[in-house]
C-alpha cells in the first residue's frame, strides 16, 4: 500500500510540474500530495505501534 501511495505521489507531483501555474489542476494535484503524504504519515505510525502490549516474561511451572 506504501508503495502504491508513493508511487501516486511521484506521479502527481510530475504531473503537477508540467501543469500551467495557478490552474485549477494545479491546485488539485496540491491538495492530492498533501493529502497522500498524510496518509503516508498514518500508516508509517500505524505500523510502527504495537497491537498488543507487552506481557512481562513468565516462567513456566514445572513439570510433573
């Protein structure tokens, strides 16, 4: 998904040098990176978090 998304964006932001300034497309390849970058910045912290907190070590009872 990353990598789709970052793909996405260097495809905006080519497409976004070549378009004429303050056009209308312009202005919505903008708003389009920007809003890639922060769900980039979403998923980098949602895979950086833990689901499960950590369990202190336990020994095992021994056995019969």
């Amino acid at each position: 998904m990353m990598l789709f998304l970052r793909r996405a964006r260097d495809q905006a932001v080519v497409i976004r040098k070549h378009a004429p300034a303050r056009n209308y497309m312009e202005s919505i390849l903008r708003r389009t990176i920007l809003s890639i970058d922060q769900k980039l910045a979403q998923l980098k912290y949602l895979l950086a978090k833990s689901d499960l907190p950590k369990s202190l070590p336990t020994r095992m009872r021994p056995a019969i």
